[in-house]
C-alpha cells in the first residue's frame, strides 16, 4: 500500500510537469506459486498489476512507469556456503538508467 500513497501523492505533479519516471523494484515472485509465501507472492503480483496500470494510464502524458526484476543479488552467507546461484543475474546500474 505504501507505493500506491507515494504514487498517489507525485503522479498529479509529474503529470503536470509532463515528465516523470517510476520505478518499482519487485521480484519473479509475483509470476508463479511459492509454497508459504503466499502473502509476498500476492504482494508482488499486485506490485506488477499497479505498475501496467499506472503505465496504461499515464500513457501519452511523459511519466513512465517501470517494474525492474533484478533477480538473485551478491550474498556473502550464500557465497560462503557455497551457493553458485548467489550472482546469476545481477542487474547493473548501467542497464537499469538506460532504461529510464
């Protein structure tokens, strides 16, 4: 809910401004089953439902709206306990501001 009240209270201005961008960093959780964690998965898939929407509603007027996924992030516990997926799919910053 925290990200739909912060939308809320800087969508209007970005719109008015005619530029903007949101981003919402989320993960693959919200696109399939995950035994208890029903409640995250849920949280996730609806994180991704506000982005489309947000993206269909603001279309035409400069503001963008972005889910970013980054996957699996650097863990020094995993690492140490030998974890070979710890770094599998790091999402750089340069990649991320050529996005938006």
């Amino acid at each position: 809910m925290a990200r739909a009240f912060l939308v809320r209270a800087v969508l209007p201005g970005m719109v008015r401004s005619g530029h903007g961008r949101i981003v919402n960093v989320s993960t693959s959780a919200g696109f399939a089953a995950v035994p208890m964690l029903s409640a995250y998965v849920v949280s996730k898939a609806a994180l991704y439902r506000l982005t489309e929407n947000l993206a269909a509603g603001t279309r035409g007027c400069g503001v963008k709206v972005f889910a970013l996924s980054p996957g699996l992030m650097p863990d020094a516990q995993r690492h140490e306990r030998g974890c070979r997926t710890c770094c599998r799919a790091r999402l750089a910053a340069e990649v991320v501001a050529c996005l938006m």
